[in-house]
C-alpha cells in the first residue's frame, strides 16, 4: 500500500497514521510544529515519524478498519473512544517476536 505525507492535523496531536480513502494510501500526518522540529533534526520529531511509518508497515489493516468502522481516530489517538480496548489499539500493542509473555 503507498505511504504518504501531509501536515494536518487537529491542535494537540503531534503526528498520526491513518488511511486515505481517496489515495487509497497510507498517510503519516506531521503537526507543523512537529514538522519544523524535524527539518531540524530534533530527536523527537525524527523518532515521531520513525513511529508513524511502524504504524504503517506494522498495522495497515487495522489503519483501514479503523476508517471503515467510522471512529472518530482523534479520540482513539487520545484512548478515550467508548468500547474500544486498549489492547486492541495499535498505540498499545507490542511486535511478539520482539517481547513475550
């Protein structure tokens, strides 16, 4: 699936992945301030699109249910949607082969 960029996002998120239904791509979104940060090289900024692009390569099902079942993503970005599990939110979940239980 392409991946894509833009710089649009609500006040208060930093950076998100989230599929576009029109591009039928993968979006990493940036804030403009995360944006600037990270033509500068700040660490954080480099990591928070280093983050985005896991979603992207890790979870792109889940990027296009979570479109499709009409959840407001900014609330699930926040984990405050009603009835929606952390556990089963791809902020919270961790690659097995990388850590067991």
């Amino acid at each position: 699936m392409p991946l894509q960029y833009g710089v649009d996002l609500p006040l208060g998120l930093e950076a998100q992945a989230r599929y576009a239904d029109d591009d039928g791509a993968i979006v990493g979104a940036l804030s403009e301030d995360t944006y600037y940060e990270l033509c500068a090289g700040a660490g954080r900024a480099l990591f928070t699109l280093g983050h985005e692009i896991g979603h992207a390569n890790i979870h792109p099902e889940e990027l296009v249910d979570r479109r499709l079942a009409h959840v407001d993503s900014t609330g699930l970005d926040r984990g405050v949607v009603d009835g929606h599990k952390p556990y089963l939110d791809t902020e919270w979940q961790r690659m097995g082969s990388l850590q067991r239980c």
